[in-house]
C-alpha cells in the first residue's frame, strides 16, 4: 500500500479563508488565489511552506457543503489526509479491499487542475482524499 499513495496535503475545514490564512502566513506560509470548486461545493486556497506539508483550506461555497458537519461540531478543524494516486481506480479497489468506503468521486477538481478526485472512508483511519497524478 506505501508505494501506492504518496502524501499530498492536509485538508483544513475552516468558515474563513482569509482568517484562517492569516495564521499560516505569520507562519511564512505562501498563500495561493482561492478558488471556487461548486462541485465540491467548497472555496479551496492552498498554502505552502518549504519543509512543511502542503496545506489546503476549505471554505464552505453553500449550504451543500460537506465541511459544514466537521465546522459545526468542532469548528475549525483538520478534515482530510490527500495522497496521490497514479490509477485512481486502482487506489480504490485496493481501499475497499481493507474496508474503505468510497464516499465521493471521482470526480474532477477544479483546484487540482481538473485531475480527478475520490474520498474515501474508513472508522480506524478517518476521511481521505485520493488525487490521480498527471499522465
């Protein structure tokens, strides 16, 4: 399973991007343009830091957004671990195979340059997000 997924980065559910940025950028993160993925129904800004992991946040779009559950019970929170896949269905097959549940996806995201995306769940290890490199 190591060798199929990389780590990529942490996703952050958060009701303001530009609040909860701020913290990372007194940290010398370097923040990069929001952008609105209606799909996921969520504002995502990427954060990055040499020697530090890759940060993504996420800011509900709508009342549809999924991160509005983790926000209304814990606030500000981490809400999933993204690792990159070469064969994304192959990631899944292998999830499943150790009691992963596909919640979503694939599915393609705006904020990964279309790549496709899938989440997945398992009660041990919580929600992760699977991205397919580029071919």
């Amino acid at each position: 399973m190591a060798e199929l997924l990389t780590f990529h980065h942490i996703g952050i559910a958060c009701r303001d991007i530009a609040k909860t940025s701020a913290f990372y950028q007194s940290m010398g993160y370097i923040v990069h343009p929001v952008i609105p993925d209606p799909l996921q129904h969520v504002n995502v800004c990427f954060m990055e830091k040499e020697g530090a992991p890759r940060v993504e946040l996420l800011e509900p779009l709508d009342e549809q957004s999924p991160v509005l559950r983790t926000l209304d019970a814990v606030g500000v929170s981490p809400y999933h671990t993204c690792y990159e896949v070469k064969d994304i269905q192959e990631a899944i097959a292998q999830l499943r195979r150790q009691r992963f549940m596909l919640v979503n996806g694939p599915v393609p995201a705006c904020a990964l340059e279309n790549r496709n995306i899938a989440f997945m769940f398992n009660k041990n290890s919580g929600l992760i997000e699977l991205v397919e490199a580029f071919k």
